[in-house]
C-alpha cells in the first residue's frame, strides 16, 4: 500500500475503538488527521497518541446527529489543514438486544439519527468539498448487521444495512467525479460499543439513569464475558478482531490501491460472511 503523505483525513467516532484505530493507522500513513468525536476527553487522547508517535492531528467536537455540527466539523478539517482527502464516517452507537416490539420510539430515533443520518449528514458536507478538489475516498462503517439480520437488534440492523445501501447509491452518483465510496463490515470486534453508553450525548435525569443502569450491566456484561464467548462460537476464525484489523481495511480502501473500488461493502469479519 502506498502511503498518504500530505492528505488530509478526517475520523469520526475517533475517540475510541475502530475510529481511534483509523486514525493512528492514517497518521502512520503520513496523513494529516482530523480526529472527530462528541466525546472531548476520548479525542483529545487520540490526538495526543498521534502526536506521541510524530504525527499530525487536531480534534474537533461533533455530534454527527447534528447537521449543523457536521457542517462545523468539515469546515475546521478543510481550515486546518487546507484539503479533505479522506473521510471514515465511523461514529455509531448500539442499544441493548430488544426484541422489535420493546424497542422504545426514542431509542430508534437516536440510533438512526446516529448511525444511518449521521453518516449522511457527513457525506452531504463532505462531498462538495471533495468534488471541488476533483478527488477523494469515503468509507463508511456499516457492520456484519448491515448485511445479514439479527434478533433482538432490529434498529441496529436497519440503520447498518442503510449505511450499506447509503454507500452504493453515494458511490455511483460520485463514480465518474474522482470521489469514491466503500464501507467495511466488521464482525465483533473488541471495542467500547458494547456499553451502550459512550456518546448517546442524553445529559437529563432519565438519560442519566439508563446509563448507570448500562454501566452496571456492562461491569456484570465483562466478568461473564458473553460477548467474547458468543463471538468466539459464531466466528469461524474463533476469536473477536482487534480495532487495528479493521483499520488496515480501511486505509487501503482510501489508498491509491484501491483507486478501481467503490460502491463495495467489504466485510471484515474473520469469515462470518462466508457462513
Ligand atoms: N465493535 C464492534 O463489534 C463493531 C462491529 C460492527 C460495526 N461496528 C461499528 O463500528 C463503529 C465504531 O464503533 P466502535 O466499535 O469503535 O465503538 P466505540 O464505542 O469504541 O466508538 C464509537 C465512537 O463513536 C463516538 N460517538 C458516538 N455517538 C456519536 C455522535 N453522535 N457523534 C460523534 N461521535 C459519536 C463515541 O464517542 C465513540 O468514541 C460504529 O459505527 C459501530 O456500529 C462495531
């Protein structure tokens, strides 16, 4: 893979997990790296292991949900280093398993405003820019729930296959204009998610609440250790990935390698598509 010297590349959910991972793979690239995350304190050790490590980066707060913060969000990457050449649209967030029935309005419209509207919102303010350059690589993080159904997680479901579908459409509007658009599609892979809590960005009494009761859930969650174990069955390779082997994947779908892809939906996943 050829590296990325000079390119701009913009992250978000860069706070932790997949996108943190990103965005060090990025800043090993040689590119400079916009590290995007409603959490400020996730961000900021980010940027801070970039520059440890003799790269370049500079964080900015975003919550993708929100149009007006994505539009933020672009304009400081493009002010900051003066292009946008790449962009991971990774911030995304999991509820509990609930069976369809039991799925709360409001936690539908949060985790599709996240995960599906939120990479639009993304997409809609970075794409002009891109196009005025004449080039550029989007991907999208969808997931193995993108591609297949599972129960008890119909909201996540629906926004990843969204993402997936998202991504083709994108991609063949942008095809003839240098842009082009993938997706990764992890399987379980060792990160935070799995808390439900990080970046639901709800500070009232109730919001509070829920989180509590989702910490004291993921501390029970951790000695059981169930999603590792499920995972570790359901994975023909028979363990959960580590961030940086979804990160890889995503580096080279942005490289010069991968100049002949787009629209595609790659499945990082130690062989559960294949099941
Ligand atoms: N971990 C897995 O097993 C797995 C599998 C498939 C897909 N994914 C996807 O990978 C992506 C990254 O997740 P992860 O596993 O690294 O989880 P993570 O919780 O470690 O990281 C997610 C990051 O997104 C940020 N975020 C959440 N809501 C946000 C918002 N509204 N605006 C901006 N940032 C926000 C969080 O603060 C956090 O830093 C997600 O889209 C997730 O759906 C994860």
């Amino acid at each position: 893979m050829r590296g990325l010297t000079d390119e701009t590349a913009l992250v978000t959910g860069a706070g932790s997990g997949i996108g943190r991972a990103s965005a060090c793979r990025f800043a090993e690239e040689g590119a400079n790296v916009v590290v995007a995350d409603i959490d400020e304190e996730g961000g900021r050790e980010t940027v801070g292991r970039i520059r440890d490590a003799g790269g370049d980066a500079a964080f900015v707060r975003v919550d993708v949900s929100d149009t007006e913060s994505v539009q933020h969000m672009v304009e400081v990457a493009v002010e900051t280093y003066g292009s946008l050449d790449i962009a991971h649209n990774n911030a995304g967030i999991l509820t509990d398993f609930v069976e369809t029935t039991g799925v709360s309005e409001a936690d539908w419209d949060r985790l599709i405003d996240v995960n599906l509207k939120g990479t639009w919102a993304c997409m809609k303010a970075e794409l002009p820019v891109m196009e005025e350059q004449g080039r550029g690589a989007i991907v999208n993080t969808a997931s193995e729930s993108g591609l297949v159904g599972i129960p008890g997680l119909s909201s996540y479901t629906a926004s990843k296959h969204g993402v997936v579908g998202l991504t083709k459409s994108v991609a063949l509007e942008y095809a003839s204009r240098g842009i082009r658009v993938n997706a990764v599609a992890p399987g379980p892979t060792r990160t935070n998610i799995q808390s439900g809590v990080l970046g639901t960005g709800d500070t009232s009494l109730v919001g509070w609440l829920r989180t509590a009761v989702r910490s004291v859930r993921l501390v029970v969650r951790t000695l059981r250790s169930p999603f590792d174990t499920a995972a570790m069955r359901e994975t023909p390779m028979g363990r959960i990935a580590d961030p940086e082997e979804i990160a890889g994947v995503v580096a080279f779908l942005c490289s010069s390698d991968a100049s002949y892809i787009t629209g595609h939906t790659v499945p990082v996943d130690g062989g559960q598509a294949a099941d």
